[in-house]
C-alpha cells in the first residue's frame, strides 16, 4: 500500500510518537471491534474514504480484522476479489479532508469517552459530516504545506483532518489565523466570513531551530580543537622549552577527563528537559498501551498478531503494557 503510493492511511505506522492518541482507539474499535457503527463513525470523524479488509482465506498475512464480515451489507463494496479481499466505501459528504462547520456546535463537541462512545462519536460525525452546505478543496504543497479553500459565513469555522500540533500555522489575506485542537485533535481553524483561501505551513518548532545551533556549534568547537591539537603539536615541536610544562597526561587521567567533560556537556544538553513540563504529550502514549492492554485481554492467552503495531505484527515483539 504506502510502500508503493503515496496514499493518506490512518495508522500502520510506529505508535509510540503519536500526537493524537484518537489514532489508537480509532485502530482499535475498527480492528477488533464487534459492531460497524462504531468504527464507521471513527472513519467518518478521521476522514477515511475507504477501508481494506481481509478474511481467513486472503494471502495477506496479518489478518487485522478479528471479525471482517461486520461490514458485509453496512458498507458498499468498492472492489471484492472473492478471494478474501475486500475494499469498502465509506460513506463521506466531500472528498475533501477538510470541512466548514458551525463554530458554535464545533465548540460543544467533547472527545469519545470510549472506543465505542457512539453518542460523541456521532455528534463529531454530524457536525463534521451535515454541516454548511460548503464543499471545500484542499490541496498539499508538500508534507509540510497545504492551502484550503471554502466558503465560509459568519460564525462558521474550518475543520481540516489533520492532527493539531502547535507548530501548525495558518494565514488568509496576510493574516495570521488562530488554528486550535478540536474534539477529535484535529486542527479548527478560526477563520473570517468570505471566499477564502486559507494557506497552512508547519513551521519548524524553536526547539529543533535551537537543536540546530546546538549541532552547527558543536561540530565547530569539534574542528577548531582538531586544528588546535594540530597547531599545538607543530607549535611544541618548534619549541622545547614548552615539553617541560605539564601538557601530558596519564591514560587514566585522560580517561577521567574525557568523562568529566562528556557529563558536563551532556548536563548543558539535557538539563533543560528535567524542567519542561511535557506530560501533556503523555495521551498518546497512554491511549496506545490501554489499546494494547484491551487487545491483550480479548485474546489472551494467544495474541498472536498486533494490529496497533507496525501496520501488524507478533504480539511479543511489542512492548508490552
């Protein structure tokens, strides 16, 4: 699939860095759930267009669905070999993943209580999904970039299906709008009545900017003390007087030195991260090992795969909760 195209797909990637902790109880509900309800609203509040399923008897070996007929006669089928492969529809408004909405009802939503909270799942769903009767267009400009536009009315506001993070930003007529977390952790931008062409860029955090000073440093006072080493054994060599001072040092004094100054140096790097308050990132993590620990219960004592985890995989070559 995304080994070969370059197709938006919700998951099948490395858990552990998520943002919106949404992501794993959406796989959840739709990888073992019993009921399609619930996962069709997850789709539709994620912005999936469709979705691949496979029984016993595909050559796919990962078999993620613990129960692949729930969608049989609930969706409609885009593509069905026969051959235990099944491509459904999922029931959208616009192709577009990005949507007007009404700010006031946008505002009201609150997160799934649970994988399967279909009265909040669905609430999102109509607000996203039986809104303004405005179809946006969005178009990327790279994996970093990409520019929405829509009509937009007085007290309506644009949803893109995107997870928030505060390093996205967004303008419209050279100004900057404010862009916040909406109910599902995608990103509500606040934006002003008229035709609009909304362009969102994620700009590079002052972290990884400071990261990289940090580094371009580094790498400076790396060369300058090989030159100096250099210039200093040529320098000594033109002057014996300078032999006689204290310049060499024992192996185990060079040892203790080279120590000292690494935990000095690492003391400088990592010292700030003690300080930071960065716990509110911790959802993510949790959601995905309360994920794994649901999973682990309905089919203990022989997991056997995990579809949270590296688009699927054993369940003991994850990190178990």
């Amino acid at each position: 699939y995304d080994a070969w195209h370059d197709l938006a797909q919700l998951g099948g990637g490395s858990d552990q860095g998520l943002l919106n902790g949404e992501v794993a109880s959406a796989l959840w509900q739709t990888h073992a759930g019993t009921k399609p309800e619930p996962a069709i609203l997850w789709m539709q509040c994620m912005g999936v267009d469709a979705i691949y399923v496979s029984d016993q008897r595909s050559q796919e070996i990962f078999k993620d669905f613990e129960y692949p007929q729930k969608f049989a006669g609930v969706l409609s089928v885009l593509y069905d070999d026969r051959q235990g492969n099944t491509l459904y529809r999922v029931p959208r408004r616009y192709p577009a993943r990005a949507r007007v909405v009404e700010a006031r009802k946008l505002n009201a939503l609150k997160p799934p209580r649970a994988n399967d909270d279909v009265e909040y799942l669905g609430a999102y769903a109509d607000v996203i999904e039986k809104g303004p009767d405005s179809p946006p267009t969005l178009t990327r400009d790279g994996t970093d970039a990409m520019r929405v536009r829509a009509k937009v009315a007085p007290g309506q506001s644009i949803v893109v299906q995107e997870s928030w993070d505060p390093a996205w930003q967004a303008w419209a007529g050279g100004k900057q709008l404010p862009v916040r977390k909406d109910a599902m952790g995608f990103m509500a931008v606040e934006t002003p009545p008229g035709n609009q062409e909304v362009r969102l860029a994620f700009v590079t955090p002052l972290e990884n900017r400071i990261g990289c000073v940090v580094t371009v440093v580094t790498l400076a006072l790396l060369l300058s003390l090989m030159w100096f080493g250099m210039w200093w054994e040529a320098f000594s060599v033109k002057l014996p007087l300078l032999n006689l001072l204290p310049t060499k040092l024992s192996h185990r004094r060079k040892i203790l030195l080279d120590g000292l100054l690494l935990f000095l140096f690492t003391a400088v790097l990592v010292g700030p991260f003690f300080q930071a308050e960065y716990t509110d990132t911790w959802s993510s993590i949790e959601s995905t090992f309360v994920s794994d620990a649901r999973f682990l219960t309905a089919h203990w004592p022989h997991p056997q795969w995990q579809p949270l985890w590296y688009a699927g995989t054993r369940f003991d070559y994850i990190y178990p909760p």
